[in-house]
C-alpha cells in the first residue's frame, strides 16, 4: 500500500507553484483585473504588496504571466 500524499490544500506540498513572484526585489501578487468596459478585457494582473498596479508604459496593467 502506498503512503499517503497529504492535503491538497496545504501550502508546503505545493511546492514551487506556491511560490509569489518578485520584480526588482518586491513580492508581487496576483489580483483580477476588470477592464472590460475600457476595452482592455479581464484578466489576472500583477501588483506589489502596497497594492499599486504594475503597468506598461502604456498605462495598461501587466498581466501576471508575464513578469
């Protein structure tokens, strides 16, 4: 009989995709942006801890799969 895996839901048998991602040493997280009626779409978009939006040098907000 094999040993047992453990929770899903707890976080250290995540491993690596538990991990937040850092840009110029800040944590960044992820958080859904709306932007639909600009035009922009919905998508999950990258912001710093202090909870300030990363944008491009558009103004549009990075979205998190790219940093």
């Amino acid at each position: 009989m094999a040993g047992k895996k453990g929770s899903k839901n707890n976080i250290s048998n995540r491993g690596k995709g538990a991990d937040l991602k850092k840009l110029d040493g800040k944590v960044v997280k992820p958080t859904m942006y709306v932007g639909e009626r600009l035009g922009h779409g919905n998508y999950m978009a990258a912001k710093f801890e202090d909870g300030m939006l990363i944008k491009d040098k558009y103004g549009r907000p990075v979205p998190y799969k790219m940093i």
